[in-house]
C-alpha cells in the first residue's frame, strides 16, 4: 500500500498495484501442497493469525451445529454466526426466502435469541468448534450494540465483533449504515466500550459506500466487511403481492457479485485498514477475485446452502489454482489488480 494525494488534498491507502504498477512476477509452477493461503490481519488485541482466508457469512451458518453433519464448523477460519440483538427477536412473517434467476430474495428480520440466550446456549458450543468467534451484533440503539458488546467482550473464544449496520430487512439498524455519521458515530461509541477488534459490515444500498467506509475507519474500526445484501423485490402480478412476507428483501448470491466486487475494490483503495469481502462468492476462483481487488478475507453466504462443505474441496482448489499460476502464497495475489 502507499499514500497518494486525492484532488481535495487528503492522501488516500491504496495498493501498489491499483495505480498501475505491475503485478507481483509469477514464478514457474510450484507444488500445489506447498502454498501459502494463511493470512494476517492487524487487529487491536494482537492481530488475527488464520490459516486461510474464508469465514462463514452471518445468517447463512446459523449457530454452526446445522452444518456439524457436513463439515466441522471450525475449518472455517472464524465462526460467523447469527446477528444477535440485545432482546430476542421474532423475525419477520413468513415467507423468508425465495430463490430468484440468481440468487436469494430474504426477509428473515434479524430472527435471532437474544444475548442471554447467545451466552449460555450457543457461545459454549461455538467454543467447542475450534475456531475463534466473530460475533454478529444487531441493534436497535447505540447504547444496544454496546451492551452486548460489553457483555461478551472477556468471553473466551472472541476473535471480535461485526457490527451489523447493514441489513435491510428491518426498520431499525440500516439508520446507521445510510448514514457516514451516523457509522462514524456508532463505530465510536462501541469502540469507547472495548478494545476488541470491531468490523463495520457495511450495506451496498447507498450512493458511495466509500464514505461509509471511511466513517468506519474513522470512528475506529479495525476491519470493514462488505456488502450486506442489496433490497430488492419479488412479485407475484397475479395476486399484486410480494412473494416473501415483506414488501421488500435482501438479495444475495451470484447476481450480486459484480457489485460487491466494485464496492471492494472501491473501498480497499480508500481506506487503510483490511477489507472482508463479501457477496455471491461461489467458486473458489471468486475468493481469489476478491483477494485481487483488495479484500483480505472473505465471507461464503448463500453458496453455503447449494454447498455446506465446500469449503473443504475449496481449500485445495484455491492452492492448486495459485500453484498453476506460480504464486507461492495467497498474499502474492492480494491487492494486485491493475487497470
Ligand atoms: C438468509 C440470510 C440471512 C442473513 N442474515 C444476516 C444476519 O443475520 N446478519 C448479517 O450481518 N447478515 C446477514 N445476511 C447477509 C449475509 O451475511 C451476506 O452479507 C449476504 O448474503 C451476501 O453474501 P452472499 O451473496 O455470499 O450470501 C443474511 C443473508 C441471508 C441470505
């Protein structure tokens, strides 16, 4: 990464690469058993130390015990699990999801236990997993989203908090990610709480995700993740009603990829600290994609549904594709994009 000045005088992080220096030289093939696909994260709390690179999107892993009979929920590289708000929630009417050409149309409404539930049940299992615990907040309120921060930041097996500012499917909540300061602020106020790593997980359905980013960073977040999904509509003309219990959802999967693969690319051009990137990401090739434009992670959603285990296949086919290509790491590919 280096600083280059903007028009408006402010010096901008963006890769090397994306101001049209060359990719890193690829050497000759190289034993596929042999690459890297470890990363590192700078994170407060010492950093996160991970294998590889992929992590479970929240909402489409439940609490991970659906996916025991497919695949040990901790060879992810951080568990992920359900948005957990303060107080229970019960979700939105049925129907929650409908597929569509590309993808899911979901209103689930942050349906989730509650924190005292999340606490007792589900965090000691989560534990059992192996793998750290990146724990997905919701909230109503600034002082929600800190309270159940506070309350499970000494909690062992916490690798963090993702700050969900983004779904679209709730009244509440989303106030905070259409707005720089109202993120700016929110990401602020938890910070004042903890020095747990926070990720802002940020929503596409603004006209410049950038500035969301940025207020994110500002406000003192050490990871930003997008996209959350982007509102969409399914319509049955014949009765003049949606096909899922709200008029409007969220829309995940391959359809939204392109998008979210500009909004990563836009961000990790803009702002200093790592980018998780997230949407439609269904092959491997997809991670490396993500990688190239800038994310340091990644986030599998709705493909975890098709594939509950894919990641197992994915790990190899990741080291296999980098190898053919001479790449010894992952980190080789990380960033590189070039107009
Ligand atoms: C059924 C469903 C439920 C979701 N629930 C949550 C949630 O509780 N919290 C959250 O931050 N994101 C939630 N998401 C958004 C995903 O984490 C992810 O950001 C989005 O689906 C895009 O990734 P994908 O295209 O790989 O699915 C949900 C997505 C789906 C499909």
């Amino acid at each position: 990464m280096r600083r280059v000045p903007t028009e408006g005088g402010d010096a901008l992080s963006v890769p090397d690469s994306t101001t049209g220096d060359s990719r890193p030289s690829k050497g000759s093939p190289v034993d596929p058993t042999a690459v890297d696909l470890s990363v590192t994260i700078p994170t407060r709390r010492g950093g996160w130390h991970w294998d590889h690179p992929i992590l479970p999107a929240s909402g489409t892993f439940g609490y991970g015990e659906e996916f025991e009979p497919f695949i040990p929920p901790g060879t992810f590289a951080a568990i992920v699990p359900k948005s957990i708000s303060r107080e229970p929630r019960k979700g939105n009417p049925p129907p929650r999801c409908i597929e569509t050409p590309a993808g899911l149309l979901n209103s689930i409404g942050l349906q989730n236990p509650g924190l005292e539930v999340f606490k007792e049940r589900y965090l000691p299992m989560l534990r059992c997993y192996g793998a750290p615990i990146l724990v997905n907040v919701v909230g109503k309120t600034v002082e929600d989203y800190q309270h159940v921060v506070t309350a499970l930041h000494e909690e062992e097996g916490i690798a963090g908090f993702e700050l969900n500012i983004s779904c679209p499917n709730v009244k509440e909540g989303l106030q905070f990610g259409l707005d720089p300061e109202a993120t700016g602020a929110l990401v602020r106020a938890v910070r004042s709480v903890t020095d747990a790593p926070l990720v802002a997980k940020l929503t596409p359905n603004v006209t410049d995700i950038v500035e969301q980013a940025q207020a994110a960073e500002q406000g003192g977040a050490d990871v930003v993740s997008l996209v959350n999904t982007l509102r969409g509509m399914a319509i049955d003309w014949r009765t003049g009603r949606s096909r899922i219990g709200t008029p409007t959802g969220g829309l995940s999967g391959p359809a939204i990829r392109p998008v979210a693969l500009r909004m990563v690319y836009e961000v990790a051009t803009a702002v200093s600290i790592p980018v998780c990137g997230i949407g439609g990401i269904s092959d491997p090739e997809h991670v490396l994609e993500f990688l190239v434009v800038g994310a340091s992670i990644v986030q599998v959603g709705t493909h975890l549904y098709r594939d509950p285990a894919c990641l197992l296949g994915w790990l190899e086919r990741l080291r296999e594709l980098l190898a053919a290509e001479g790449y010894e790491s992952s980190a080789q590919v990380q960033g590189s994009f070039s107009t």
